[in-house]
C-alpha cells in the first residue's frame, strides 16, 4: 500500500513545456447535504476548512473562525474587485509606488503599461505584490481608498471574520480573515473563468503594451501538476501567517476547496486533508 500511495503522492505528471492541465469545463450541480467528515485528518496548521463548492456544504473544520492572518491570500478579495470593476483588457500604468512594492514580485517597472488580465496572472501565479498594488491604484486611485472597498465588500459578502489592512497581505495588525471565510471569497472568485484558467497555469510569460518589458511567471503552488486532481487555487507565506494556501480540487464530478492557515507545511498537511475526498468518498 505504502508505494503505491507515494506513486500517488510523490509522482508529479508536469513536463517541461506543458503551461497547463487540460481540463473539461467543471460541473456545477446540486450535491447531496454534505456529510460532515468521521475522519479526522492530522494537519499542523492552526485553522481548516474543505469545502463542497457547489453546495457550499463544509466537509471539514478546525477552527474556522479563528481571526488569523492570511498573508498573499488576501489578493483573492483584491482579484474579485477587479473583476468586478475593470475589463480584463484595460490598460493599466505602473505607479512608483506599484514599481517598489516589497516582497514578492513580477518585477514591473514604473511607468510600464500592461493590461489587468495580465497583472491578474502576475498577482495569481508569481503571487506578485507589485502586480496587486497597480491594479489597486488602477481600481480605484489609492492603497487607503482601495482597502475601504475592500472591507465594504467583505460585509456585503458576509465575510464577518475578516479585516484588510491592506491589498496584498503583507504582515499588518488588524490584517486577517477566518478559513470559513477564505472559503466562501475563493467560491466567489471561481464563478471567473479567467481565474480558473490563470490558477491552473505552470508557467507564462506576459509582456508590457510595447513589448519592451517581458515578465516571465512560474505558479508558486507546487502541488500544482503533481497530484491530479489539483486545478489552483493561491498561495501564501510570511512570518506571521506562517504557511496558507488554498486548493481547488475536482473529483468524481464534484469540487472541493481546502483552505490552510498558519501551517508548518502547508503541503503535507494538504495531502492529509485529499485523503478522504480521493479515497474514501
């Protein structure tokens, strides 16, 4: 049994020059009363949940409404106002303050113009900071006036656990979310075909209008490709968040999302938490 799981497990599926997994359109039906789990997975982090995304059913949960901070998770909320706001082909120019944005990056320069659904993918797969305050500043003209919306949304969309401190999720009192919640943005976001497609992806490259600036983009999820039924979602790391991540996982016509806050390894703690939805359901 044991080498047959670290096949399972252990054994990726990518190869050089793929950029994605071939995927059918996913299925959004009506499931069944989700059956809250008997199993009780082992996992290091501080706060789960797995969700049923078409019935919203909560599978499993650890402390679910713990305030918690959530480092580059954040960015969902911060992707779902773009959406909602700006066209996908929009053209956006790079601010100083976007330009020098510490942390992770997708290494813009001030003054570039790129457009949203390109920075989408830099905020989605390079988890790119710089990418994430250029389309804040482009959404609404300020970080301050950007994290108002940001929290107003959060209310309309009864995100109760939840306060921004700022677009991007970078260490900040008063900056978190709850699993539960986390859970029920990502299901929001996912109703965006572009997200779906951009979450699945390994590698791209973008390009500034004028192609003088070439960013290439590799996905920080490193489950991605390596266990097959695992199509995104977004991941998270800094020193007070610990290790987060969020995976949309699809299985026997159903998908599932699994949200981890304040893990020691995010990524075997996933793999406790898949074992019952890809063996025992």
């Amino acid at each position: 049994m044991i080498p047959v799981l670290f096949f399972l497990f252990g054994i990726g599926i990518w190869q050089p020059g793929l950029e994605k997994i071939a995927v059918p359109e996913p299925v959004y039906e009506i499931s069944p009363p989700a059956q809250y789990w008997t199993y009780t997975p082992q996992i290091s982090a501080k706060a789960a949940v797995v969700m049923d995304v078409s019935s919203a059913g909560i599978l499993f949960a650890k402390n679910e409404n713990e305030h918690l901070p959530m480092a580059s998770l954040t960015k969902l909320m911060t992707a779902l106002l773009v959406l909602e706001g700006n066209d996908p082909d929009e053209l956006v120019k790079v601010t100083q303050a976007a330009a020098t944005t510490e942390g992770s990056s997708m290494k813009l320069e001030n003054g570039e113009v790129m457009r949203v659904k390109d920075l989408l993918r830099g905020l989605f797969i390079n988890s790119a900071n710089d990418a994430t305050v250029a389309l804040a500043i482009h959404n609404t003209g300020s970080i301050s006036t950007f994290v108002d919306k940001m929290n107003t949304r959060a209310k309309d969309l009864s995100l109760l656990d939840t306060h921004f401190k700022n677009p991007h999720g970078l260490d900040a009192e008063g900056h978190y979310s709850s699993a539960r919640d986390l859970a029920f943005l990502a299901k929001k976001v996912l109703k965006y075909p572009l997200v779906r497609d951009i979450a699945q992806t390994f590698t791209t490259t973008v390009e500034s209008i004028d192609g003088h600036f070439v960013h290439p983009l590799v996905n920080t999820n490193e489950l991605l490709g390596k266990i097959f039924p695992i199509y995104g979602l977004k991941t998270g790391t800094t020193d007070n968040a610990g290790e987060c991540l969020i995976l949309l996982v699809r299985h026997q016509k159903h998908e599932y999302l699994l949200v981890i806050l304040g893990s020691q390894n995010r990524y075997l703690d996933a793999r406790s938490l898949l074992w019952p939805i890809l063996f025992k359901k």
